[in-house]
RNA sequence: GGCUCGAUGGCAGAGUGGUGAUGCAGGGGACUGCAAAUCCCCGUACCUCGGUUCAAUUCCGGGUCGAGCCUCCA
C-alpha cells in the first residue's frame, strides 16, 4: 500500500509500526453550526481509507475528535445565552446524522476535548518541564524557536512566516511565531482551572493530547483538511514531538484537497457554504458520497449540481447492473484485485470506481448463471469498500430524489402501470404511451423489460 | 510578496517516456409496437515556449492561467 506523505511531499508505501494495531487520527469538527459538504469530504475519504486499511490489517484504531471548546462555540451560545454544552450536543448530533446519511462509519475513537482537560493539562505542564513553553500573563505558550523542526510539515522558513504575518504580536511572547497553548478566561466566559489560574486550552494542544491519550505517542497516519497543514498540524508536529522527546508524531500525513463551489473556495468565512443537510433534500446521501469521491482526494473538486446528477447517473448504471442480475446464486467472491490495486494506490478512488463499471459492464454481458453470481458479489464487496452499493437495487431506483419525498406515491404509480399494461395488451399503443408520458413529466421513468414492466423515479 | 499544488477530448476525471482508463453527453447500429435499459461501433485529448531523448502529454527549465496556505477554516 501507497499513500502520499505531505511531509516528505512524495508517495511511500505504507508500513505501520505495529501491524496489530494501525493507528490514524483525523481532526474533526468544531460543533458550533451545521456542518457543510467541504466538511464532509475529508469524513467521507477517510473512511475510505479507514474501510480499505481494515481490509488488510486486523486492528485499526480510528480517532477523529469532536472540539467542543472553541471560542466559536462560547460565541454561539452566548448570542442564544445557553450554555455551550446546548450547542456542543445539538451540532454533534446533527453532525452525526448527516456523515450517517453518506454512510461514513464511526471511528473507532470519537473524543471530545471536555472529556480531556486533565490529559490536555498535564501534557502542558510536561512542555513547560522540558523548557518547549512557559507561562506569561495567564497564558502559556509554546516557544517555536526550541522545536527545530518547526515549517518541515508546511514547508515554511520561519523568518518569512513572520515577515507575512498579518497578525500583531502579543507583548507577552517570547517570540513573534509563539502559540498559545492554554489562555486565561473572563468570568463570563467558560473556563477549567489549571494551574496557570481559570483558563481554556489551544485549538493545536486539544488534538495532541487526544491523540496521545488514545493512540500513544507515534501515531501511523495523521488526516485532515489541507488548510489544516499550517498553522494546526505544524503545531500539533512541535507540541507532541517536544512531548515525547523527540519521538516521531504521525509517520504518515495525508490532507485532502479543497472543494469549491464555482472555482472557489467554501468556507464560513467566505459565506458560499451548501449545507450537508440542504443537498441531501434533493439527492440521496449516497450520490453525494460518490460525488465526493469521483475526484483524488489530492486534488481540488468542484461542487455543482452537475457533479451531483453524474453521480446519480453513474449509481443508476451500478444499481442497474445489480437489478438486471436478478436472483443469483450466493457466492463469498471478493473485490477484484485491480480494485484494491487501485485504493491501495493512495486512495486512487477514480481508477476503483472504473473498476467497477468494468464490474457492472462485464455483469450485463454475461449470460452464465455461475459468473454472473461472481460477478454481482464481487461488485458488491468492492462497494463495500467504498460504501457504496449496499442497498437493494429496487429501493435505489424507487427512492425519491431526497429527503424531501416528491412525486407519485407507490400506490398511485402502480395503478397506472397497470392501466398501461392493459391498454398494451388491447394494443391501444396510443393510450399506453400517454400514461407513460404522463408519468414521465411527473419524475417516474417507465421500462419494458423482459420481465414486464419497471419503473424509477428520475 | 513568500510557499504549496494544478493545467488531459463537449463535461467530469485517472494514468503513462513509445499499443488513446472510466463515466456522462453526442453520432451510427442491434434489440423494442415506440421508447427506455442493455450490447456493438465511433473521438486521432494531453496550456505555452525551450531543453533532455531514437521517442514527451508523461522528465527538466521559463512563461501564462487557476486553486490553496501565510489569520479562524475540512
């Protein structure tokens, strides 16, 4: 297995530590609003990821946090004066619905930074211990300029870092590139004593300490977002290296590549962002996935609603394959080995899914009992890895378009096809036809199959 | 300004130093009462200028354009 390592910026194969148990950390979301699709890109990639290294290796320990202290959060629930845990849970709960509605599996692992205070403490003091940060003014922060490796991740020179700098330099740091690692909190906002006095920690300390409470002290494959190279994951780099006296944090760094909407960049602060739970009122959650893994996960990708109705497009063809089978015979066959080829290649989830429609195409060919059987387990498995194709062909096609449920109901489609086929059957061709068109222009396709008549809702 | 990464046919999107993935759209054919679905056939695509090479879309350098980071952000 192949993956590509920002920190060396080339691909390497992949060896775990300990191939009893891979380890793989991934930063998840600050729950202080609804999560949109460039949210869920890297959810649903790292399941991918998490789905194919399960195949190969007996234990995977899969974290991926919930930050549940945040600034952003006291905000939000100080403008609707709750406390911040009424925020916290309503954002993680609808977190969690919408990566279930595109099928991204839990990790194995899912800690919140509320539950990790003592950990996220103690792991500060041991920096102040070892001379990696000091106290000043309520604050503690991590000194830079100690950690020699710091810009190795991001691929940054220090003294440029600076010179860009649009931020003004707190007067207590001991050095302009200087983070926070815990800061002082008024009486009106939350805060947990330490001992540096009623406080709140860093965003980058949060995700250290997590990740050395539950994974230990090297961690196999660290993941994220590509914006979170700098300033996050150089952080997280430095605190937990100077942690753990010198021991190599993550061995593997992978980030995803951004989605955009009309050639630019989503996110809250720009205000051009689609909510998970607004596309998914007009596309099923597992034309999204697939939407979303049409691309490398390296690169840049493009959301629109054309992107979006490929998909389905490319499901109906997949799911069409499935239906077209029919009842076939059980068989135990596996995902081909170009498919996990494919994955095992860095994620190529664009060369898997051409493996699937080899799959697919090769399955409406064949007329042997026996091969088709093969054929339908083995597009099923490789599905399965990507977490696709596992409903039943017939609940594809007659799903509605979303969550918002639209066009004739089962029973009232089924009284017209009925119509037709006896209008048909009296060879009133004419008649047959106008129900369906009729059906048509309100979303309900009609086939002639052998197997008499099929429908699907467009 | 500094740094990172891209530029492939109508669209999306892999990949490769020399036999043009895959999907959608489109054209032709088979099948069909007509369609749809399915199958068969059809596209001489690799930003630009140099260089290396017997051979470059693929490697190297310049340019142009695009995205991202340098500030919270997946």
């Amino acid at each position: 297995m192949h993956l590509h390592n920002t920190l060396s910026g080339r691909k390497e194969e992949f060896v775990p530590l300990n191939p009893e148990r891979v380890t793989m950390y991934v930063c998840g979301p600050t729950v202080y609003s609804f999560a949109h699709i460039g949210n869920a890109r890297p959810a649903v990639v790292f399941d991918v990821l998490a789905r194919v290294l399960r195949r190969r290796y007996p234990r995977v320990d899969y974290t991926r946090n919930i930050t549940d202290i945040d600034d952003k959060i006291n905000a939000a629930a100080a403008k609707e004066g709750v406390e911040i845990g009424v925020i916290t849970r309503r954002y993680t709960d609808i977190y969690h619905e919408d990566l279930d509605a595109l099928g991204v599996q839990r990790p194995t692992f899912e800690p919140k930074v509320t539950e990790h205070l003592a950990h996220i403490i103690s792991m500060i003091e041991r920096l102040i211990a070892n001379g990696s940060a000091y106290a000043a003014q309520g604050h503690v922060l991590f000194n830079v300029p100690s950690y020699a490796g710091y810009g190795e991740l991001s691929k940054r020179d220090r003294r440029e870092m600076i010179a860009g700098a649009r931020v003004e330099v707190a007067p207590y740091k001991k050095d302009p590139s200087d983070f926070v690692l815990w800061k002082p909190s008024t009486d009106e906002q939350p805060g947990w004593p330490s001992p540096w006095g009623r406080g709140r920690p860093g965003w980058h300390i949060e995700c250290s300490a997590m990740a050395e409470a539950l994974l230990g002290d090297t961690i196999d494959i660290h993941g994220g977002g590509h914006d979170l190279v700098f300033p996050h994951h150089e952080n997280e780099r430095a605190q937990s290296t100077a942690a753990h006296e010198g021991a190599t944090f993550a061995r593997y760094w992978l980030h995803n590549g951004f989605l955009t909407m009309d050639s630019e960049k989503m996110s809250k602060s720009l205000g051009n962002v689609l909510l998970i739970r607004e596309i998914l009122k007009h596309a099923p959650g597992e034309a999204v996935r697939l939407a979303l893994l049409t691309g490398h996960y390296r690169q840049p990708l493009d959301w629109n609603d054309e992107a979006l109705a490929d998909a389905r497009r490319k499901l109906d063809r997949l799911y069409g394959a499935l239906r077209d089978a029919g009842d076939v015979a059980a068989s135990d066959a596996k995902a081909p080995d170009a498919f996990i080829a494919a994955l095992e290649d860095d994620i190529n989830t664009p060369a898997a899914l051409a493996e699937l429609f080899e799959l697919a195409k090769a399955l409406n060919k064949s007329t042997d009992a026996a091969e088709r059987a093969t054929l339908v387990a083995q597009l099923r498995d490789a599905g399965s890895v990507l977490g696709l194709l596992q409903q039943p062909p017939g609940e594809w096609f007659s799903q509605s378009t979303g969550s918002a449920g639209e066009g004739p109901s089962e029973a009232e489609i089924e009284a017209a096809l009925a119509a037709r086929l006896a209008a048909k059957a009296a060879r009133n061709f004419a008649e047959a036809d106008r129900i369906r068109d009729d059906l048509k222009a309100r979303g309900v396709l009609v086939e002639d199959s052998k197997d008499g008549q099929r429908w699907r809702r467009a």
